[in-house]
C-alpha cells in the first residue's frame, strides 16, 4: 500500500497515516445543521473530505466513514448561548422542527450528489441517539468529569489538566467564554468559564420543541455530545480521523476531544482533519453574516457544479479559497477546455481497444445515489486503482506521478497538472482517457462522462441529427429554452436542470445572461 501523508491539526505537521487497524480507516464527518441550506463554503470542506475518502480508498484502504445530522442542541454561538438553530428554523417557515430537519437534509443530500460528493457508510441524525448520549452523560457523571448545576448537566474542564488545549489553543482563561460575543450573557452555572453543556434541561429555552426525559430532567443534548456519541457508536473507541471545517477546532472539536477522552480514559482520536473557509469580498462566507450561495444559486447563474467543484480541487484544502464569479468562470472555462481535449481523443481513440480499457478500469457510482429517508443508511464501497498491467510503461509512469500527488496532502491541484500531462503524453488515445478514467474516481468530475458527451454531439452535428433540418434543430432547442425558462418562472429548478441536460447531451450548451438564455452548438 501506498504511503499516505496528511496534515494533521493535532501536531500542527504534516504526518505518515498509519490506522490503529492495518488496511482499515474509521472516519468521522461532522454533517449540517439541518435548519437552513448548506452555502458552497460548507460544500468546500464536504468536497475535500469527499477527496480524503476516495484517495485512501484508492490506494487499498478499506474505510468505513460515519456522519452525523444535527437536527437539536446546536445554539446560535456554536456554545451555550444563544437560540436553538433548529427552533428559529421553524419559526422562521412557520412549520415544525422535524419537518425543517427533513426538508433540509434532502436539501443537502441533493447538493452532494450535484457535487459527486459520496455519501458516508452511515448517516445518523442526533435524535435517533438519545440513548447513546444519555449513557455517556452518565458515565461523564460516574467518573467526576461532570456536575449538575442550575437543571443542566455541564462537563468539567478542571478535571482534565492542560489535555483541554489538545490542538495548541493559545488562550488566556479569561477568553474561555465559550461562543463569547458582546450579546451573550455569562452562564453563571458554570464552575469555570471553559465548561460546557451536555444536557439541557427545561429551566432553559421553554421553546424547545423536542424534549426527552432524563435522570436529569426533561430537556435535551448539548450540540458537541453528539459527535461524540455517534461516532463511537458506529466506530468504536479508537477513531483514526476526524474531519470538519477550521471553525469547528474550538470550541467543538475541542470540546469532543475533551469528554470522549474523559468517558474513554484513553486517546480516541489520532487524525484531525480541517478544511480552511472559502472567503469572498466581506469575508468567511457564513450564514450568521448573510454573504452565502448555494449551489442552486450558481445553477441559476449558468454554473454546472462540476465547475465549483473543479475550481475547489483547482487550490490546495489548507489555504483560504477566495471566491468571485470572473474566478469562478475561468475554472469553469478551464473545466470545458480539459473535457474537450479528453473528448478529441475518445474521437481519436479505437472504440473496442478504449471501451475494454475503460471496462478494465471499471466505472464508479461517486456518489452511491440512494435517497436518505431520514434513518441510519448503509453506502457502498468500490474504489480500486486499474492494474498497472493494462497500460504501458509510461502510463505507469503518468500513474504514480498522479499517487503522489494524491498521496501528498491530497494535493489535488497536482493531480489536475499530472491529467494535463497524460493529455500531453505520447501514449495513445485510449490509454489516455482510461488513466483519466481511473483518475477521475478520486477527483469525481465527470471527465469522461462528459467528454463522451460531447464526441458524440459532435459526431451528432457532424450527421446533422441523423438527417433532421437544421432550421427543425434550431425550432426545437427554442421551444426546449423557452419550456426551461417557464420550470424556472415556477421554480421547478429540476426540471430546468433537465432540460439543461437534454439539450446538452445533443451538443447544445446554454447559457444564462442578464438579456436571456444563449446556446451554442458545440462541434
């Protein structure tokens, strides 16, 4: 097996990835917050823990990845204060908590399959774990790690030395407020200011409308329990990586670390892995400051969302991403560009040698498509590198340039560099688009899918449809634009987006301008 190196936020370094099991991964992704859209700055850190899964998977790991749902305890600070997220989700539609829960978790689960984005092994909501949480709480409490004070359950940062600065927080005592701003008010409960919730009771937020009894009292779970809780539930004691954005090391990874080590009395996890945010001209894009996107919005503006999931890979997960539309168009420009090359040499290519290479290589389901029901959802694992034996020498060679990239940091601006050099090589067509192919099972763009798309439109406007006039074509694609235009008027963005894709698969491209919709043909 390949050597594998990840930053890993723990010692601040990058590190050899080495499992607690040989050849087995357990992975954790803190999913949403189920009670608004997830913006394209949430979907940046999905897609590079999407990155982490497919390259460990492609060089012979066998990985189980775990995320959870938050649809109850997380509050408005990211901490102890404020109002529940879910609660003002409701009262702003008018409707009830489990139904914004469920309407926005299809929300994201459509984003990610949009995004090539492969769903975990096991999704879990935290309201199916109230048990789990229950159970730790109590142990928490058994141990002398935690108290009660004012109706709540708190856990008690004194009693684990200096281990609460796991990932190197240099804070003074006196900034521990956690989720401190100008409008929170001090939880005078609180034996020190570090100490965070694990079960809130009914002395707090009377509009909480989902309540469990507990030895404690009617009430329910602080949001950072969760992870915890869920993770060890389908993972076990020992994680090997923990994944999130850059906002969450503190206070919530922070806080996961401090009470699962605390309830475990051993290290529970060795990896942590953090995405840095997407920016935009105010900023950290965030829902709090109102400067989001969604990938519904980019779709409006004629946006495919393979192009923002290319311009993503386009930078390395570590660095800040700054996103504008001239930026966002010239990954896009770029994308078309890379998918037409590819498209030349399928044309070039001899069909049965490329389809018994493609079939050797074999296809990939990126997202395991099954629709989430809002229970616990078992996916799929299918990710294999092609035998070097099928390709020449300097393929090989083409191939492990790619692995190193993947393998260094998932450094997947390198990776996109080593396809430009395939597309530059000497090696035939077919061999060519086969080591895309088998690319592409980590980057998830569609290369091929869509150069296929476009050799035969082109072959497809070459015949002329196959012997229609070209003023019948002309008739058709309007008629086709202006039914697009009345499912968008409706907001039926998914009959649009199939329209879109209609006509793209007969070689006609639309484009979304301040004056109308323009195609072009593309041959």
């Amino acid at each position: 097996m390949d050597e594998f190196k990840m930053y890993n936020t723990l010692s601040h370094s990058v590190e050899v990835f080495k499992p607690n099991e040989e050849g087995k991964v357990k992975m954790y992704t803190c999913g949403p917050t189920v009670y608004h859209f997830v913006h394209i700055g949430n979907l940046r850190t999905y897609i590079m823990e999407d990155i982490l899964e497919k390259s460990l998977r492609y060089i012979g790991y066998d990985v189980k990845r775990v995320m959870n749902i938050t649809d109850v305890g997380h509050l408005t600070s990211d901490a102890d204060e404020g109002e529940d997220k879910m609660v003002k989700g409701a009262q702003r539609e008018h409707t009830t908590v489990m139904q914004i829960a469920q309407h926005y978790t299809n929300c994201f689960m459509d984003d990610i399959k949009s995004l090539n984005i492969k769903k975990p092994d096991v999704i879990e909501p935290a309201t199916n774990c109230i048990p789990e949480f229950k159970n730790v709480i109590s142990g928490l409490l058994k141990k002398g790690k935690a108290y009660t004070a004012g109706g709540n359950v708190y856990f008690d940062t004194s009693k684990i030395d200096n281990k609460y600065y796991v990932f190197g927080n240099d804070m003074k005592s006196e900034d521990l407020q956690v989720g401190v701003r100008d409008d929170v008010t001090e939880d005078t409960n609180k034996h020190n200011k570090a100490d965070f919730v694990l079960w809130f009771t009914k002395s707090k937020f009377e509009d909480q409308q989902l309540k469990w009894d507990s030895p404690w009292g009617v009430g329910y779970p602080g949001w950072h329990i969760e992870c915890s809780c869920i993770s060890m539930k389908h993972l076990g004691e020992q994680l090997d990586i923990h994944c999130g954005g850059v906002d969450n090391i503190f206070p919530h990874h922070t806080n996961e670390v401090a009470q699962s080590e605390a309830y475990l009395g051993h290290k529970w996890c060795n990896y942590w892995f953090h995405v840095v945010h997407l920016n935009d001209a105010e900023g950290k894009m965030s829902k709090s400051k109102g400067n989001i996107l969604t990938v519904s919005a980019l779709k409006e503006k004629g946006f495919d969302p393979m192009d923002y999931r290319f311009f993503c890979l386009s930078s390395h997960y570590k660095k800040p991403l700054l996103f504008k539309y001239d930026l966002l168009e010239n990954s896009k420009n770029a994308y078309e560009k890379l998918v037409l090359k590819i498209a030349q040499n399928i044309k070039a290519a001899d069909e049965n040698k490329l389809n018994e290479l493609l079939k050797a290589v074999g296809e990939i389901d990126f997202t395991d498509g099954a629709t989430f029901d809002y229970t616990v959802e078992q996916g799929k694992s299918a990710y294999t590198q092609a035998e070097d034996s099928l390709f020449s020498e300097q393929a090989v060679e083409l191939k492990k340039a790619y692995k190193a990239a993947i393998c260094n940091d998932i450094n997947t601006s390198d990776g996109i560099t080593v396809i430009y050099d395939v597309l530059k090589s000497s090696i035939s067509p077919e061999e060519k688009v086969a080591l895309i192919a088998d690319f592409d099972k980590v980057l998830s763009l569609n290369l091929v899918e869509n150069a296929k798309k476009k050799a035969a439109a082109e072959k497809l406007h070459d015949d002329n449809e196959g012997g229609v006039a070209d003023d019948e074509f002309t008739a058709y694609i309007k008629s086709k634009i202006a039914e697009r235009k009345e499912a968008k008027k409706a907001k039926d963005f998914a009959k649009a987006d199939a329209i879109r894709n209609e006509l793209l698969e007969k070689g006609v491209e639309l484009k979304d301008t301040r004056e109308g919709t323009v195609y072009s043909i593309k041959a």
